[in-house]
C-alpha cells in the first residue's frame, strides 16, 4: 500500500530522532521515497536545546516559512534507549510548532505507546474520567502529583499537532481527555485483525476447527470489552471465554481469583490451549501470577499475548517463567526487536511488526484514498523460538505452518 505519488508529495513523515527505525518503515509504507534525515535537520545549540529545521532548498527565497504549505506533517514518536521519554515528548512539541509555523495545513502525531498514559488521573475527584467510582485509596495514589496525561495532551494541542494516533491504549482517562481536547480527532487503534490472522494461521495454539480446546483470557474486568472482541473477531463458536480477578494487596502484591462474572468456569477446561490477552506489561508480576493460577486446568498450551512490552530486567527475569509457553506481542516499543533486550525470552518471544498497518490506519485517516493490504504486518522471531521457520517472514505464508502443525 503506497500513496499516489501526487499524494506522497503532500506528506511529509518525520521522526523525533535523527535515525528511527520505526519511523522509516512507515515514511516507506505510505510512499516517501527520501529518507527521514533529507526532510528534517535535528539541529541541537551549544547549550543542549533542540532546534529541528524542515530542509529546504536554500536558494529558495520566494517561500520563506511557507514550504510546508498544504502539506500533512506526520510526527512518529517511539521510546528509545538514547533520550527519555521527556525528552522525545518536548522533542514533539517543538517539531509540531516548526511545521505549522512553515505552513503545514495538518500535523499528525503517531505515538503508538502514548506518553504519560500511566499518570492518567490526578489527586481529586474531577482530575480523570474513569470507569469505576474513584474512591478514597485510588485518589490517594496521586496525592500530590500531576495529571500529566491531560497536561500532556493539552501542550500536544497547543504546539499544532491536529490529530493523534496511538496503539492500544488502556485508559479511559487517557481516552476521553485525549478525544476532548482533539475534539474527536484522537484514534486508538486495536489490531484486533491482526492478532487474530495470526492466531488463526499460524502454529502457535492447537485447537479444532471451531475452536474445540480453545480458551481466550482477560486478566481483568478492564480489559473484558477488548478480549470479549478478540473473542468476536476470531469466529470460533466452540472457544472458550474466562475471566480473571485481580486484588491489590500492596504495591506489588496481588490476589488471583476467577471471576463471578466470567462466561465460563474452570469446568472441563483441561488440556486446553490457554492465550491470556492484556494491554501492556511491564514488571510481570501479575502476569506470571495468572498463568501460575491459569495452570490449575493443566493447560496443553498457554501463551500470554500482550500489545506493549516493556523489556526491563525485572520484567524479562519474571516472564522467563515456566507458566508461560509463549509470547506474543507487538513492536510498539521497537527496542522489543533487539534480541540483547529480549534476553533468555528470545525462545519464546513473537513479535508482529505493524508499521505497514499503522501506515494503512494513517492513510484512511488522512482521508487519501488506497489500496487495502489485507494482513498488513511482519513477523519477527529468534531462531531459539522451537516455532522458528526460516522462510516465514510475512503474513501470508503463516497458512504453510498451520497446515505443517494438523
């Protein structure tokens, strides 16, 4: 899927450092044909400020701060290991403002892990919409800090970014002050397609054809809606669908426990092949804790899929744990693709890389016309993982291994 070269000329896809991956495969995906560092200079003072300037032909003087003029400015924003996330936040600031003060008629931030998402409430009533009744513990929590997803969401507005596209994200606070502010034009995308393409044609669960043996899992009431559509998207009438109950006992403890309202018990589940679906990790405490309390029903299988992998030591030292069969998740932390930062999880760690998607997101969003790629991801994996097949790389060759696994 490319746009139009007419069309590619009016979008401009720029990253918030000098060399991102990440940003480069979508720049590709949507059309640009010049690289990210021949659009944009990450010009830095003596002092340490940051100064970005769009490049511009230098004897041009009849277009002086108006070289963007009816263009689409697209900001791709990842974490790094080289700047802080503060960093790469004021970094988009400053790149919005430069693009609409040289003309640019949109800009667009694509933060497919959205900043300061965790800080989504404040320390009275009024600071974060949620979807439970905040009681006295919960605004105790914030007692004292910022509700920094709102500030945050408020400089992003006021610096020119125009819309904001964003992967997965599990707050309703994040959600509804993000649409407030945007005023509509905020999108969190859920790759529900591509999590279930995979599911259904590659070797990673083995179940019948209708979903015999089965069982999908959320962890929480939260993140019900999400797996319940998971559960939808997949089509498979004899699945299986449970639910978990989590209780905080402190700060890094907590209690598992099936949950009253869950579709299904326990009850002729074994042997089944288990995927516990949740929107981030990042010690992996709570999710090595479900897996050990999912193990009652002694599953054939079970595999922990997750959209925002946070690979820090604690976290990777925990999900080496035995419960757990598989992972999969997303690249919306790109450092997850380095095998280092995977560590000893290299053996079970899939990652679907979804530039090629989001640039398709991007592109029905922009409003430009396209040519629809169905199943528009990658598929990276160690060659540790026992899964691992040299030619499978795409998506559309996943069939050979499920047809290889009956």
């Amino acid at each position: 899927m490319t746009f139009s070269t007419e069309q590619s000329r009016n979008v401009v896809v720029v990253s918030n450092v000098a060399d991102n991956p990440f940003a480069i495969d979508i720049a590709y995906a949507v059309g640009q044909l010049e690289d990210i560092a021949d659009k944009i200079s990450m010009k830095q003072f003596m002092n340490s400020e940051f100064c970005p300037r769009f490049i511009s032909d230098e004897q041009d003087m009849d277009n002086i701060g108006h070289t963007l003029d009816g263009k689409i400015v697209v900001i791709v924003s990842t974490s790094s290991h080289l700047k802080s996330r503060q960093e790469l936040a004021m970094a988009n600031l400053i790149i919005a403002r430069a693009a609409k003060e040289n003309g640019a008629k949109q800009v667009v931030l694509v933060e497919p892990d959205l900043f300061y998402s965790a800080q989504d409430r404040g320390p009275r009533k009024d600071l974060g919409e949620t979807h439970f009744e905040r009681d006295i513990k919960d605004i105790k929590k914030f007692d004292g800090q910022p509700f920094t997803a709102k500030l945050y969401a408020q400089l992003l507005k006021l610096s020119g970014v125009d819309s904001v596209l964003t992967v997965h994200n599990h707050s309703s606070s994040v959600q509804k002050i993000f649409s407030s502010v945007f005023e509509g034009d905020f999108h969190n995308l859920i790759p529900y397609e591509i999590y279930a393409h995979y599911l259904l044609n590659s070797d990673i669960l083995n179940y019948g054809d209708s979903g015999e043996g089965l069982v999908l899992c959320a962890p929480d009431k939260g993140a019900r809606d999400f797996v319940k559509e998971m559960f939808d998207t997949l089509g498979l009438s004899k699945a299986k669908f449970i639910m978990l109950d989590k209780e905080r006992t402190d700060e890094r403890k907590v209690e598992i426990t099936l949950h009253k309202e869950s579709e299904h018990t326990f009850e002729g589940l074994e042997e089944a092949s288990v995927i516990l679906f949740d929107d981030m990790v990042r010690t992996g405490s709570t999710v090595v804790k479900s897996c050990q309390f999912l193990k009652q029903i002694n599953p054939k299988r079970l595999v922990f899929a997750v959209s925002h992998f946070y690979a820090s030591d604690e976290g990777r030292e925990r999900m080496a744990h035995p419960a757990i069969d598989e992972i999969l998740t997303l690249n919306t932390l790109p450092t997850i693709l380095n095998r280092d930062e995977q560590g000893r999880l290299r053996k079970k760690l899939v990652v679907l890389k979804i530039e090629k998607w989001l640039a398709q997101e991007l592109c029905r969003i922009v409003g430009f016309p396209q040519a629809e790629e169905l199943n528009p991801y990658k598929i990276d994996m160690s060659s540790k993982n026992p899964r691992f097949k040299r030619k499978i790389w795409y998506s559309d060759e996943l069939k050979e291994l499920h047809q290889a696994a009956k």
